[in-house]
C-alpha cells in the first residue's frame, strides 16, 4: 500500500516521501499512532551527514495492525501494538513481529510509546534503592520525570529532583519528588548533603552530560553508593572523573543492553502504564503532525518552557 515518511534530507530538514509498503514473512503493517521524539536522535536531526539521504529516524512508536505478513499468528489487523521497531515518523512502518507487544485496554495509544517507558523500568531496576534510602534524580526532562513517577511509591526516605529549570522541578514534586534543587543558584551538592547527612544512597544521572554526570558523583554518598547512568553520552567530550574514585562507587550504564530481559522490561512497562504509575497526560505536551516534525525536534532542543514530550502524530 502507499504510505508516507519523514525523511530526513539534511541537517534539521525533513522532506514526506511517498513509497510502497507491505509486510513480509513475520512482519506486520502498522498504521502509526503516534512516535515520540527522542533526545538521542538529536545528533543525526542537527548534523544529518548521510551520503545518500533521506534517512528515517523515530524509534517509539505504538499504532494499529492493518496486515500481516505469512507466518504471523500472534497479531491480526485492527491489534494496537507498540514496541522496538523504527522508523516511526511516518503514516505506516514495518515491525517484525517479534519486536511488537500489546497495548493494555484503556491505555491511549499517544501513551503508549512505550520505548522509553521499557528504559525506566530497565532504570528503575538497575537503581533497586532499598527502603528508606535517599534516592536523588539528576535531569529532570521527560526521562528524569518518568524515573521518579517510577521511584516514588518505593518507600524512600527521600525523592530528590535535581534540574536547572524551575517549571520542571514544580513538575517533578507534583508528581512524586519530596525535595528539589539546583535551580535557584543554590549548590545541590550542599543541599543533598545537608538533607541526606553525607549525600544520596543512590543517584539516576540522566543528563547525558559530562557535568550532570560529575554533578551525579558529587551528591553521592561515600562508599559503595549506587550510580545509574541512563543518560546518553553519545558524543565525545571530556569527563572528570574524580568524584567516581573518590567516593567509591557502583555505577551501571543502565541502557538497554544492561537489561538481562528486554521483553520482560517493555511487559513491566506496559503493565504499570496499565496501572496508571506513568503521568504520561502530564508527560506528553506537545503533539505535532507528520509535516513538521523539525518543530518537535527544536522544541526539545531549545527546552521550550512547558515541553517535556513532544510525538508525532500522523493524524493530526
């Protein structure tokens, strides 16, 4: 059948392109819903360098089955579907069916990007604060706000929220935070102290920086605290790395790789997004149709007061 993408033809541009589409063995015909803008395709949005474009970017996408190719049994048309398979920015994409999982009954299919929910729970396990344990959030954006509407309901001492942006931390104590800092030019790493009597039993960086990772390190208690790096440090800089020898830590890399059952992790996910434990209302702010995707992509950039999620919507 005829379907439609957004290319991307350049650096910032996107171009819709007209081709034909239908699934082979084990592969299934998904009418996009919606597909979440996501932080790591930042660097291929602002410095596209493909020798032959266009290039096809969004990896979160949920949709309905409209075909299935031969040997599929375990979707139909009319299933609402959402998974690991890319190019989502785009009326219809391909999945191989093992990549695909279902949508709960009554969740919202702009909900339901569920890639990024399936990183929190991998996050959220990786991090397995214990009860009573100071647990301090460093990034607050729509990954960072996620992890505490996670991590609240775990019997915590404390919920800390540690961002730069003052609306974002007012987000982060409506939905769970006990404490936020680092935006009124007062040092969190003195406030983190002063709170916790000696720093954060565990840290969740998700920045994706080298200061917001040595920040991490700093409000970190000494000895064998827990540090979850979950930001993407996709593009080479410099680190300092004192603060990870001097306090002694355990740190993970916790990224999809680091989950010993991804399928397990986007059922967990679901199943809690299910239940209400995702604020996803509160979380996808912005909705942009399939021909100005690069306005969703710069509302991200620029942190647009107001934009935490930002998909795209084909329909609209």
């Amino acid at each position: 059948m005829k379907v439609v993408q957004a290319g991307l033809v350049g650096p910032r541009e996107f171009e819709l392109i007209e081709t034909d589409m239908s699934p082979g063995p084990g592969e299934v015909l998904i009418e996009i819903a919606a597909c979440g803008i996501c932080s790591s395709e930042i660097p291929a949005y602002t410095d596209h360098r493909v020798e032959d474009p266009p290039s096809f970017l969004g990896h979160e996408p949920s949709g309905v089955v409209v075909a299935t190719g031969n040997d599929v049994d375990r979707f139909e048309a009319g299933d609402r579907v959402t998974g690991a398979f890319a190019m989502g920015f785009a009326t219809h994409s391909l999945a191989p069916v093992e990549k695909l999982f279902p949508v709960p009954d009554g969740v919202d299919l702009h909900h339901a990007v569920a890639e990024p929910l399936m990183c929190i729970s991998n996050i959220a396990r990786a991090a397995a604060p214990r009860f009573g344990d100071h647990v301090a959030v460093v990034g607050c954006g729509q990954m960072g706000l996620l992890t505490i509407a996670c991590l609240h309901q775990a019997g915590l001492e404390s919920l800390i929220a540690i961002d730069r942006i003052q609306w974002r931390l007012d987000m982060a104590m409506q939905i769970g935070a006990t404490h936020a800092f680092g935006a009124d030019g007062n040092d969190p790493v003195a406030a983190v102290e002063q709170l916790t009597g000696g720093g954060a039993d565990v840290v969740v960086e998700l920045t994706g920086k080298p200061g917001g990772l040595e920040l991490s390190a700093q409000v970190l208690r000494m000895q064998q605290g827990t540090l979850v790096m979950g930001g993407y440090h996709q593009v080479p800089d410099q680190y300092h790395l004192h603060e990870f020898a001097y306090k002694g830590l355990v740190a993970h890399q916790a990224h999809p790789s680091y989950s010993p059952d991804v399928a397990a992790d986007y059922e967990r996910a679901l199943a809690a997004l299910a239940r209400g434990v995702f604020p996803m209302e509160r979380i996808v702010t912005d909705r942009v149709p399939l021909d100005r995707v690069a306005d969703g992509f710069e509302g991200l950039i620029s942190h647009r007061e107001g934009f935490v999620k930002g998909i795209v919507v084909p329909g609209l």
